[in-house]
C-alpha cells in the first residue's frame, strides 16, 4: 500500500488566505471585491489554481504598502519599474 504523499501549498496560495483572513472577509465577499467566483478563492487557497494578473494587482492593492510587492513580483511588477514610470 502506498502511502499518500502530501504536498505543501505553494506560498502565494497561503498569503492569499491569510490576507483574506486579516481582512476578516469571507471567501465569498473576498471573491466579489475581486470580480471572480467563490470557487476560485477557493482554489486559490489551496494551491490548485493561481490567481490571473488582474487579480494580482487588486490583492496588492488590498495588501496595502508593507505587502503589496510580493502580489505585484508574481505577475513581474518591480519597484524599479515602478520607479521609471513616476
């Protein structure tokens, strides 16, 4: 018999719920200031599916100065970018 082996979530899966958490939202209100379905925050927390670039720069929005870069670096934002544009 094979043991199951369990696969850690990936690290944007669990700073997407704990983000949703320290905004003491529901998967359900988070989905909606999001514009995407329950289902896929869902999805997101357990790794299964990742957000879409859209989404990534409304959860860094959400996330506020001291975590925003980590949303913004998944879909390739850097603050030297930023930088050139200002």
């Amino acid at each position: 018999m094979r043991a199951a082996t369990k696969m850690a979530r990936p690290t944007w899966a669990t700073r997407i719920e704990k983000l949703r958490e320290r905004l003491n939202l529901s998967q359900t209100d988070f989905a909606q200031q999001l514009g995407v379905s329950a289902m896929a925050v869902s999805r997101w927390e357990r790794g299964i599916n990742e957000p879409p670039a859209k989404c990534y720069v409304v959860l860094g929005k959400m996330a506020g100065p001291a975590e925003c870069w980590f949303y913004w670096e998944r879909i390739g934002i850097t603050k030297r970018d930023v930088s050139k544009m200002l």
